[in-house]
C-alpha cells in the first residue's frame, strides 16, 4: 500500500486546464451532466482532482489505448484524456442519455483524442475492444470482483487496471483476488488518497490470457460476481 496525494495543476499546461475548466462549465450548466456533484469547486474537488490521483498509480504512456468503463460523466476518462493528450481514450458507456452528455463534451472541449463507445462493457469486450488495451480505469461501477471481470477480456497482457473506491471491505477485496485468478489477472496494489475520507485506488495488472469463455453475458458479471460465495 502507498499513498497519492491531490495535486492541483499537476502540471498541466494552460490549454488543458482552460480544458478542463470547460468540462467544469458544462457539468455545471448542462441539466443533463450525469453527476449529482457540479457547482464548479466541488466539482473540481470532488471529479477532477479525484480523477487525476490516477497518474501516479499507473500514468498511460504516450501511444497507450486506454479504456473508460462506465463511463457516465467522463470521470475519469475526460479529465485524463485532457492531461493525457498523446494516449488515446475511449468512453464506454451504456447509457444513451450519459453518451448523449459524452458526446457534447467531446466535442465541445475539442478532445482529439478520445472516442465513446455507446455499448455494454461485456459486448464490447466480445468485438473490437477484446485485448485493445493498455490501462483501464473504472471510478464509481461496481463491485472490484465484477469490474476484474469487466476489465481483463478489455486488457493486453501486462495492461492494467485502476479502481477507484471508497472504504475498504476485506470481503470485496478476497473475491477480486478469486475473480482475478480466473481471468487472467492480479492484485498489484492499494493505494490510499492523502487527505480524502476512506479514498482507495486499487490496481489490478494481467499477467495471462483471459480465457475466450469470459466475458460472461451481459449482466452476468453483476448478478453473479465471479469469486463471490
């Protein structure tokens, strides 16, 4: 276990947070934005600070597919795209209403490098998304045993995933370590968010094939979490 810290700015060149302050502006003024959260500095806080702890976890590299699972508001994938600009980014998201809001995102802050994916995890895993990826990320989904299973068919061997949840639940934890045995995957690590309230990234890496019978169908994954009972 080991700690990241929130760092405003980060780095960041005045293009991206100009970037980011329009995704700041449309979550605020589009009554659509799929978040509960969107009075700018709280959302700022809250979406993008919580976003970018991600790159010192497991930064993607320039040239790097990246993949957004659920990802509802673009949180994380938007933000990351915008401080990520030479890796490329898709927003898989299954919601029509929260792709429409993806959508006018992308478009309006000007994102080159990121696409949304309007489909369910699993199908997507089963045709173009199969083994395309370097990283996953998943912020606020699912349970850790069913966002493994939703990642590993999504991952090339050696990619990564990185969870975000709040306070740890031992229970979770050992059925995503059962899951990860059986896709392919492993426990690399916990992180804990310095300053946050029971904030944890969890990483996941693919250290084999995921074998050709998973993803299971459609919900599957949800109902019946892999490694669990």
């Amino acid at each position: 276990m080991f700690y990241v810290k929130h760092h405003p700015g980060r780095g960041l060149d005045d293009e991206q947070n100009a970037r980011l302050g329009q995704l700041l502006e449309l979550l605020a003024t589009d009554p659509t934005a799929p978040t509960a959260v969107t009075e700018p500095d709280a959302a700022f806080e809250t979406h993008v600070l919580d976003s970018l702890t991600a790159l010192d976890v497991a930064a993607p590299r320039p040239g790097d597919a990246v993949v957004d699972i659920g990802s509802g508001a673009g949180l994380p994938g938007i933000v990351l795209a915008i401080a990520m600009p030479r890796a490329r980014f898709d927003l898989v998201e299954s919601v029509e209403r929260k792709c429409d809001f993806l959508r006018r995102a992308v478009e309006q802050i000007g994102l080159q490098n990121a696409a949304v994916v309007c489909e369910r995890v699993e199908q997507w895993a089963t045709e173009r998304g199969r083994e395309a990826y370097e990283l996953a990320l998943a912020r606020a989904v699912a349970p850790l045993p069913t966002l493994v299973e939703y990642a590993a068919p999504l991952l090339k061997t050696d990619g990564r995933l990185v969870a975000w949840k709040g306070k740890r639940d031992p229970e979770d934890e050992a059925a995503a370590r059962r899951a990860a045995e059986l896709v392919g995957m492993r426990e690399a690590t916990v992180a804990v968010v310095e300053g946050s309230h029971n904030r944890h990234l969890h990483l996941y890496e693919k250290v084999a094939p995921t074998p050709a019978r998973y993803p299971r169908r459609p919900g599957m994954a949800r109902k019946r979490p892999l490694g669990s009972g």
